[in-house]
C-alpha cells in the first residue's frame, strides 16, 4: 500500500507540474525550493554537527504555513528556554511560513522546507536535522515520513491537533468508496505516530473513529489562545501617528481576507462611509498572490489606494492616508496581529466564502469583537465558545456585515463590554501550552535542561 501511495502522490505531482511551473514563473514561488523539498540540498546550518564525540541532535518542529506558525511560536519559545542546549529547527511548506518563521522565530537553529513525502526526501531531510523528536503542528499525516520516523526511532508528537466535520466526512467517505481497503492502511499509518494531542474531546473522538489508537489520544487544549499579544510595530506605531495627526477614524480592519471577500468586504465598508465619511479600512488579503488583485478591486470600486509595501515610515506625514475615501492595503506577511490593537471594529476573513474561517483570538486578545461570516468549520469549537458568550457577532453576507460594523460603532458600551468578554474568554482558556510541554517531555523522553 505505501508504495501504491508514493506512485499515486508522483503521478500527482507529475500531472501538476505545468501548474506548479506557470505558478512559481509568475508568483516566483515552488521552483526555488524543490532541491530543498527533495532532499537534495538544505540550509547549511540545518546539518547536524558533532559535539564532544557525539552527533547533535535536534527538536523539529513542522507548521504548515503563517497560521500554524503563529500558533506554534509561544511553545517554540519555551522549548529553545528548557533545552537551551538542543537545537530546534522549524520546516514549513509555503514560501509564506518560511519567510514568517524566519522573521518570528530567530531564536531557532535553522528554518527549511518540509520533505516531499518519499522515502527519499524524507531520510536525507531526518539524516540533515538529526531530529531527537519531531513535532507537528495541527494534523499533517504523511504515510512515509511517519513510517520513516518509526524506522528511526524518532518519536513524532502531533500537537493542537484537529478534524475538522468536513475533513472527518473526506476520510469516512473515501473509506467507504474503498470498500474500507484503506481502513487498514489508514490505522497502520496513525499508529507510526507516537502521541496526538488534540484541541478538543471532539477532535479526540474523529481520530480514534479513524483508527487513531485511544491511548496515544490526548486531548490536551488549544495552544492558540496563548498567543503573545503583539508588541508595537514600526508600522503600528506610524499608522497610530497618522490617523491621530490626520483625524481618520473610525477604523476597520479586515483580516485575512480570501479571494472572491474583497469586493462584499468594500461594499459593507461602504455601507459604513455612508455614516463615518472619514472611516479607514484596513485590508489585509490572507495570501500574497491576492495582493495584485485586491489593490485592482480597490481601484475599481472607485477608490484611492495606500499600498503597504509602497511606505518607507520614515516619519514623514501621508497625504494619502489624510484624505477620505481611501482605503490602506495591508500587501505584507506578519503585520496584521499588531493592527488589530488600532481598530475600533473588525472582520475575520475566510469566513463569507467556504473557507472554513480564520483565527478570531488575535483581535480578541485586544478586546475587539470579532465578526465573521456563516464559514467557520476550521474554528467551530472557538467560534461556538465566544457566540455562546456574547462575545462575537456572526453574519450572513455584506449586508449583514455593514450593519455589524455600524451597529458596534454606534453603540460603544455594547462594543466595550462584548471586548471585555471577548478579552477574558482569551485569559481563561491559556494554559494548553504548559499542558503540551508535559506531554511531549514524557513522550519523547526529554528533560528540561538537558543536552
């Protein structure tokens, strides 16, 4: 069955390189790191090195792209702070993760791409890290690089794990259209992994349903609500200035919005103008190749537009951001979470389109209510806690959105208070972090000060 698996995962790849070539010529992406995903050259500083007779070996930790990088950066920290001594390198597979890690987590011993799952690419990337443990951010299964690792007795711990409902009927459905034939595989595949440990007892139950072995189960909390709260930015700090020299306000942020979100996100804003003639949106596109686009449509709705990557925050007063009618376009990776703290009112993008919805706690953690659309499977669980709460506000479509936004503007002890539950449900449910800690010194025989 694995070799079945590696001969349909290459023809996949074969059928879609013209795709991934067209894509890495325009967006200058994929091409650059494929030596590196095949194990045929990696960062220098990846390599394991000697050290008093014996080989250094290392904490590996794989996050996905910008979420799981975020997500993973306060546990990341305290295992560079109890083993100061171990080296910890972090893989991530879009270009967008790497280049965040990098910024984020210079504190680690080396920053690369995750192997392409083939034996391969995979041993040449486990020989180069040297990898003690390794440590997976959310639920990335890969057959032969779990087989791998158990083949070279390097336990791999799944941390902040979830299923999400729509993922949980892709894998029943494709267990039955296999007439379970899969089923075996699947549970032979799970058990390669030494320990899960999920956001939520119903995560838990998904995976065991799955074949996931009940004692290798733990349900172990959300990391992500121990975020650190950004600190002042350069450009958080410019943007503050300005909007006070310039008397824009109030201010809209729009994060992480999707292709296809832009255009109902500027009519909402409208909707608000209508009211606030000096309001400022802030729209921050989820991935760089939306950029191009989003300043297109920005354009096109009869708008002025203020490019993030066009600033040099030198001191000088904008023009641009001083007259109304404008709207600032956030076209950079990692900046976001800092703006939040400016915002009098918000959108959580990944949410008016199925995109399964984005991290609600960053805005939260300022006490900014967040607002997002019906698409929030990826974030159920924390979505149902904060709406239970009062301390969120779902809505349908645009319109529903413009009225959000005009109805927190209009009435700020309601926004206050909704902030302030927002902030505390926050406060109450850190502390997964610690309990992730525990659960990866056991299972992969670590203790904190060691070598």
């Amino acid at each position: 069955m694995y070799a079945l698996y590696s001969l349909l995962t290459a023809a996949g790849m074969l059928l879609l390189s013209p795709y991934f070539l067209i894509r890495g010529l325009i967006h200058g992406k994929y091409l650059s790191n494929i030596p590196e995903r095949l194990g045929w050259r990696f960062p220098p500083e990846l390599r394991a090195r000697e050290f008093l007779g014996k080989r250094e070996k290392s904490i590996w930790i794989h996050a996905v792209s910008v979420g799981e990088v975020l997500a993973v950066l306060p546990l990341a920290q305290q295992l560079k702070k109890r083993l100061p001594q171990r080296r910890l390198v972090i893989s991530t597979t879009t270009v967008t993760g790497q280049k965040l890690a990098r910024e984020r987590m210079a504190f680690a011993d080396a920053v690369f791409y995750f192997p392409l799952d083939w034996r391969g690419p995979v041993r040449r990337a486990l020989a180069a890290a040297g990898a003690k443990a390794v440590i997976i951010v959310e639920t990335e299964i890969w057959p032969n690089f779990l087989r791998e690792c158990r083949r070279a007795e390097v336990p791999v711990i799944f941390v902040n794990g979830r299923i999400s409902e729509h993922s949980f009927r892709g894998y029943r459905r494709a267990l039955a259209y296999s007439a379970d034939a899969l089923t075996g595989f699947l549970k032979r595949v799970l058990s390669d992994a030494t320990l899960f440990l999920m956001q939520s007892e119903e995560d838990a139950a998904r995976l065991i349903a799955l074949g996931g072995a009940s004692e290798r189960v733990v349900v172990a909390g959300n990391i992500k609500y121990d975020l650190a709260e950004p600190g002042e930015s350069a450009l958080s700090a410019w943007l503050e200035a300005e909007l006070s020299r310039s008397n824009r306000g109030p201010v809209i942020v729009a994060g992480s919005v999707l292709a296809n979100e832009e255009v109902p996100v500027l009519r909402a804003f409208a909707d608000v103008e209508s009211e606030y003639p000096r309001a400022l949106l802030i729209l921050a596109p989820r991935k760089p190749e939306q950029f191009d686009t989003a300043a297109a449509l920005i354009a096109e709705s009869g708008r002025k537009l203020l490019r993030r990557r066009g600033l040099t925050l030198n001191g000088a007063g904008s023009a641009e951001l001083a007259e109304p009618g404008n709207v600032f376009l956030l076209d950079s990776i990692g900046e976001l979470a800092g703006l939040y703290r400016l915002a009098d009112t918000v959108f959580v993008g990944g949410s008016l389109v199925p995109g399964g919805g984005h991290n609600i706690l960053e805005p939260a953690a300022f006490g900014k209510v967040p607002i997002y659309g019906p698409s929030m499977e990826n974030f159920r669980e924390i979505s149902g806690k904060f709406l239970a709460a009062g301390a969120a506000i779902q809505v349908k479509n645009w319109e529903d959105l413009g009225a959000a936004w005009r109805g927190i503007l209009a009435e700020p002890e309601r926004a206050s208070r909704m902030g302030a539950s927002a902030r505390e449900l926050v406060a109450r449910n850190r502390g997964a972090t610690e309990r992730v800690l525990g659960q990866i010194e056991r299972a992969a025989g670590l203790e904190w000060g060691e070598r």
